[in-house]
C-alpha cells in the first residue's frame, strides 16, 4: 500500500502530526507552503468568499493508485484554505483519501467537512479523522477557542494521536 501525506499547518500542529503518520506509514510527505506570512484577517477573507489561495508546493507527482492523506488545520468549520489548491490537482485521479485534522474542537465537532470535501474532490473521503485539541486539556473549566488556539502539541501527544490515526486508516482499508 503506497501512501502519501500531504499536509499544511498554520502554527505547527498539523505540521507535527503529519510528520509524524508519515513516518509510521514511511509514506512521502509533501508540504503545503505559503511564500508570505499569514494573517489571521486572510484567513477570515478566504473562508467567506471562497478563495483559493496560492502555495508553493506541486502535487503533480501524486499517483492515483496511492492513498492520499491530507493533513491541516479546520478554520471556521471548513478545511485550511492553502488545502485547496491541490484539492483542484488531485481532483480528477484521486482513488482513495482520508482528512485528519487537528483542530481546536472547543465549539464541538467540524459537521461540515464531509460535505466540503465531497464537493471540493468529487468523492467521498475514505474517513474523516477530526482530532479535537480540547480533548487533551482537562474537561474543567470547558476549554475556551483562546485555551485551545494556544496550545501546541507535545511528544506525547504527537505519538498517541499518531497511534489512533494509524489504527483508524488500517481499519478503513481493510473494510
Ligand atoms: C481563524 C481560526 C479559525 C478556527 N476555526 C476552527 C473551527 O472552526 N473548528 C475547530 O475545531 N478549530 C478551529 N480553529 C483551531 C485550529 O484548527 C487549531 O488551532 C489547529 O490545531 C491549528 O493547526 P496548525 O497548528 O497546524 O495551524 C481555528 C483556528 C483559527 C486560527
């Protein structure tokens, strides 16, 4: 089974994450980049209308019988937007894909991702693996969208999520 990760991060998260999958499956990993900064006001811009913003990165070497699985951070309920211009490559010989995300999971879960992805890719993904920052601080007092926008990963972390998503892709394949 070929895999190939292709992920983005904003603040590093997804960034360890992925890193991280990719190993463990010895899977290439392409990184999604931006050639100048991001602002948080950019952010908001791209999810209200919708834009496609420019990356660094090509995904033209992608096999279509390898299984993609694409890592980034959910913004305002919908995938990274530096995500989606390999989106628009890979929509046409795409076989088999998952999205993994750490997000920041203080308002609940992230409803709308299948919907985005199945119309942003033309198919369903394989599965959605949303992993939720606010479920690796303590329950009490409720993680707010601040305690959880700055908290970064740490080792222990990295490795546990890794296992879950690892577990989580074989599952799906086999099925
Ligand atoms: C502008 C903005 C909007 C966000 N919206 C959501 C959201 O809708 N749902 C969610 O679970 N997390 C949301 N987050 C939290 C990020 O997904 C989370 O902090 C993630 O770990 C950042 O990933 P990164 O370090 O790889 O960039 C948002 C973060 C930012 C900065």
């Amino acid at each position: 089974m070929k895999v190939t990760v292709i992920s983005y991060s904003l603040t590093g998260n997804n960034e360890s994450l992925a890193t991280s999958v990719a190993s463990a499956f010895s899977a290439e990993h392409i990184r999604i980049t931006e050639s100048k900064s991001r602002a948080m006001g950019k952010i908001a811009f791209d999810m209200l209308f919708n834009r496609t913003p420019k990356v660094s990165s090509t995904v033209n070497n992608v096999e279509s019988d390898c299984i993609v699985i694409f890592v980034g951070p959910v913004w305002m309920g919908q995938v990274a937007s530096p995500l989606r211009s390999c989106f628009n490559s890979l929509k046409t010989r795409l076989n088999r894909y998952f999205f993994v995300s750490i997000s920041g999971g203080a308002d609940g879960p992230n409803p709308k991702l299948s919907s985005e992805l199945m119309k942003r890719l033309g198919k369903k993904p394989t599965a959605i693996i949303d992993l939720h920052i606010a479920d690796l601080l303590p329950s009490e007092p409720k993680p707010t969208r601040n305690d959880t926008s700055a908290y970064r990963l740490n080792n222990e972390d990295v490795k546990n999520l890794t296992s879950k998503i690892v577990k989580a892709v074989q599952e799906a394949i086999v099925k």
